[in-house]
C-alpha cells in the first residue's frame, strides 16, 4: 500500500494495517533471530577452530619455558623472573588437581546418572535395630557437578591465558624489550587496567550466584524431579525432553493448562501494558493541559496512591471483591445481587486488569509527565493552524513522540507483566480454579503457575520447564521489537 492511500484511510482501517504489517514483520524478524543465531553459532566454532590452530602455532614456535607451559602452569613466568604471577598460575593448577582427586571427579562420575545408590534399611545383628545407610542424593550430585564444571572451564580458560602470556613474554625478550615486574602489573590495575579490578569481583559475584544457580535450575527441566522423585529419600535422573514434549502435547492436561495460561499471559501482558501507558498519558496530558488549575496538587493526589505498598492495595481489593466482600454487601442493600467479581473466569479476568490499571496508571502518569513537557509546542501550534483537532494532534504528535521515547521501557513494561505475580497472586490468587487446568486458575499467569507447581507440588522440573519457555518468550518479543522499533532505527532523530 501506498502511503498517500493509507493516508486517506479512516482511523479504524489505520490500526488494521499496522497489525497486519507488525504481524507480517514479527515473522520476518523472527527468522531474521535465528538466521543471526546460526550465524553467531558459526562464527563462535571458527574462532573455536583458530584457538586450536594458535595453540600447537604457539607450541612449535616456543621456547623450553613456552613449551613447558603448556604441562606445568606458570613456567612460562617463573623462568622469566615473573615469580608472583608464575606462584599463581602453579597455586591455581595444583588447586584444581587436588579438587578433582579428592572430590571433583567424584561428582562428575555419577554426573551421567545423578546417583544409582538409594537410601536403604539395613539390619544391624548386634545391636539388633534397623540402620539407614544413606544413599546418593541426586541434588547435590546435580549441584556439584556443576560447580565443578564450571571450575574446569575457568582453569582451563586461565591455562590457555597461561601459554598466551608465556609466549608474548617470549616474543617481548626477542624484541629486546623488558618484561612487567610485580610492581607494573600492581600500578597498572590502579591505572589503565583500573576497570578490571572494580569490575571483577561484581562479574563473579554475579557468575557465582547468578548464573551458576540459573545453569542448575535449567538441568532441572531435563530431569524427572518431582514430588515422587525426592532426594535423599529417592532419587531423579535425566528424562530428555520429555518435559517440553508433555507441555505441547504429549500430556493432554499438561498441555491445555499451559496453552490456556500462556494464551491469558499474553493478553493480559498486552492489556496491563498498554491500558496503563495510554491512560497515564492522558492523565498527564489532562492535568497539564492549560487552563487546569492546581496542577501540583493533581500530581501530588496521585503520587500519594504510589506511596501506599502495591501489596496493601491489591490485599484490600481482594477483600473489597470477595463474594462475600464490602463491595458485594453494599449490593446487596440495593437489591443487587452478588457480583462474581474474582470467582467467575471471564469477570476476573476483567477485574484484575481493571485493578492493575487503578495501581499502575499514577506511575505512568509521572513518567510521561516529564516527557510531554519536551514536546516543541511549535509542532502544536502548527497542527492547529492546519487545522487539526485534539485527537488528530494525539495521534499525530503526541503518541508517536512518546512511542519514539518511550519504546524501551513498554518493552520492559511488557515483560514485566509477563511476570507481574503480586497482581495476580495477592488479588485473585490465580483464581477461580478449574479442573481442566492442572494445579492452576483461570486467571494464572505463567509464573504463578510456576510458583504453585514449586511451592505446593514439588514439581520442580515443570517449574523448571515453564521457566525457560517464559525466557525464550520475554527475550525472543523484547529482541524483536526493540530492534524494529524507531527508537532503535532513528535513535539520533525525531520524525
């Protein structure tokens, strides 16, 4: 379509052809994803392919200390008369042999099965009692096995640093020039390599207890550890994919339950994300509309809704809407009948939007606040003079300024809905529950689904399951859209 045609178009028939092409652009952009993920794959395995041709590069061309190396860590160093940073290298290679022998290897054996020895009841002929002989625990072992992996990839990162160095100190004392002492490298962590030092702990602060819990919790999902399979008393194993097979279909339950909850996850993150943006933004837009008096006490009415705890809020409301609530009550004086408000599947499915805009609108009102003011007011009068009314000026100027700024954080918004449990959780509790669905209500989100399948089932690998489909689903839109987004394409302009 040409633009001078949707130009002439009627506002409604505007919104269907923006669908229609996000929708047509979504899949483009979707195989674009992946086309760029195998070519990242691709390029990581050509690198993969250098470093090898480096390493036995660096091996024929080294020197005795270059060469010895490559068996003891630090040699390279140490017959230099780099003997701190050589100690090092040799602490860290000794440290890990002892971790193996005396424990690493032990977790890493059992690794392919998770355990094979049960606890088990023995009979004691002395002293004539039964004794528990503890078996292995599939947790623990799944948990060092990780670490211990993770500790491998680390010391086999620092040995193949090792070698690099010792080769640059071979090729440095070729060249005639001197190598760093102690005291260069200590002045050049406090100097040009200062990032490095403030940086380092936070990264392993975050690899320790980030990404290595989020590594343990995705095997998880590959295994049967559930409210049957629970160590010490009994232990899992690996299952495949069997997991992700019965979440699409290979359990009816299972699958229904999630396509229903993943259909009204979506739905209600478009609703709560977007209800909240326009309707804050024609909050804002009223209150600082000229003409409108106290316009600091407007703002301070609705900041003050902010400073109440969202938790408070959402359990009052709760109360309020109960069938049997204050709200059902005072109905009830009028002759009405009570009204279903967290108990029926659609009328909760509105209520909790409805609430979720009452304590989200004031922070959105704030946000764009700040941003509607930005806006030249030259562009305004010019809109006026041609003519243009209150809603042509809306679409025409303010929703695509406040999109063009504001793009990052719907998408944030967006996930955050996602996974926005203290809504849905502390107003409707999921509710109202349905045997169609396993362990879940109509008005479930993925994650609290997630959390009542942890908390009151122990079925830690569908938590697990569920938890990697909501990442791939957050990161796959948030991607997506980002990048096709103006925000990103005209990053340095406004059109």
């Amino acid at each position: 379509m040409k633009y001078i045609d949707y130009v002439t178009l009627p506002w409604y028939r505007k919104i269907i052809v923006k669908l229609q092409q996000g929708i047509k652009n979504f899949g483009k952009k979707f195989v674009t994803f992946f086309v760029l993920l195998w070519k990242g794959i691709v390029s990581a395995l050509k690198g993969l392919g250098r470093g090898v041709k480096n390493y036995f590069s660096m091996f024929a061309k080294g020197d005795v200390p270059t060469r010895l190396s490559y068996f003891i860590m630090g040699s390279g160093c140490l017959l230099r008369g780099q003997i701190v940073r050589g100690i090092g290298f040799l602490s860290l290679q000794l440290f890990y042999i002892v971790y193996m022998f005396s424990f690493g290897w032990g977790q890493i054996k059992l690794f392919p099965t998770l355990g094979i020895a049960t606890k088990k009841e023995i009979w004691d002929e002395v002293n004539q009692i039964y004794r528990y002989v503890q078996g292995d625990n599939s947790m623990l072992i799944l948990l060092f096995s990780v670490l211990t992996i993770a500790i491998t990839v680390a010391i086999i990162t620092v040995y193949f640093f090792n070698i690099r160095m010792a080769y640059n100190n071979q090729q440095m004392l070729e060249s005639g020039k001197k190598l760093n002492t102690y005291g260069d490298d200590i002045n050049s962590f406090l100097d040009k390599r200062l990032h490095v030092t403030f940086l380092s702990p936070p990264v392993l602060g975050v690899i320790i207890f980030t990404v290595l819990p989020l590594i343990f919790m995705i095997l998880i999902a590959f295994t049967n550890y559930d409210k049957n399979h629970q160590p010490p008393g009994s232990l899992f194993t690996w299952v495949g994919l069997e997991n992700f097979k019965n979440m699409f279909g290979g359990n009816a339950l299972l699958s229904t339950t999630f396509k229903g909850i993943l259909g009204w996850t979506l739905i209600w993150a478009f609703f709560a994300t977007f209800s909240n943006y326009i309707l804050g933004m024609l909050l804002a837009l009223l209150i600082n509309k000229k003409g409108i008096q106290l316009k600091k006490m407007w703002r301070t009415i609705f900041v003050t809704t902010i400073a109440v705890p969202q938790f408070v809020t959402l359990l009052l409301m709760s109360r309020l809407l109960a069938d049997e609530g204050a709200v059902n009550v005072l109905l009830g004086y009028f002759g009405i009948q009570p009204v279903r408000f967290l108990t029926d599947a659609l009328l909760a499915k509105i209520t909790v939007i409805i609430v979720n805009i009452w304590v989200g609108v004031p922070y959105t009102m704030l946000i764009t606040s700040g941003i509607l003011m930005n806006i030249p007011a030259e562009l305004y009068e010019s809109a006026r003079i041609d003519g243009a009314g209150p809603f042509k000026t809306f679409t025409k100027i303010t929703l695509p300024y406040m999109m063009f700024v504001t793009t990052p954080y719907l998408i944030t918004q967006f996930v955050a809905n996602i996974n926005n449990f203290n809504v849905i959780y502390l107003l409707s509790g999921g509710g109202p529950l349905s045997l169609d669905y396993y362990q879940a209500g109509k008005t479930d989100l993925l994650v609290t689904w997630l959390y009542k399948l942890t908390v009151n089932q122990q079925d830690y690998n569908l938590a697990s399951t569920i938890g990697i489909l909501i990442f791939v689903l957050s990161a796959v839109i948030s991607l997506i859209v980002y990048n096709s987004s103006s925000s990103v394409k005209k990053e340095d302009t406004f059109q």
